[in-house]
C-alpha cells in the first residue's frame, strides 16, 4: 500500500487523495472519494454523469 499525503476536499462531499511514491508526492490524485448520505465511497469520479461534449468539441 502507498503512503497517502494529503486529501483534498473539493466540497463537503468530495475529496481527492494523494499518494506518495518513493518518498515524494505523486502529482495527480489516485482517488476520488464522495459522500452520499453520510458514508464515503471509493472510486468514484464523478457525482452525476457528465453528457456535456468538451467545449473543444463543439462546433
């Protein structure tokens, strides 16, 4: 298991959790966390699915 290194809390709801890797911080986050109802859950990317096409992609 890696170190984690810090978690951060995007809202009440959401956090991201860093890891380290040979003693220095990995720089994305390797989870993503969120809490529906009182409990945290693992995993998860996103809270509701995103339909929207990137604006790159828009005509």
């Amino acid at each position: 298991a890696l170190e984690i290194s810090r978690v951060e809390f995007l809202s009440n709801n959401k956090a991201l959790v860093y890891v380290k890797l040979k003693g220095k911080e990995f720089p994305k986050p390797q989870h993503t966390f969120i809490r529906i109802n009182g409990k945290w859950y693992k995993g998860l990317i996103d809270e509701e699915p995103d339909d929207e096409e990137p604006e790159a992609m828009k005509n």
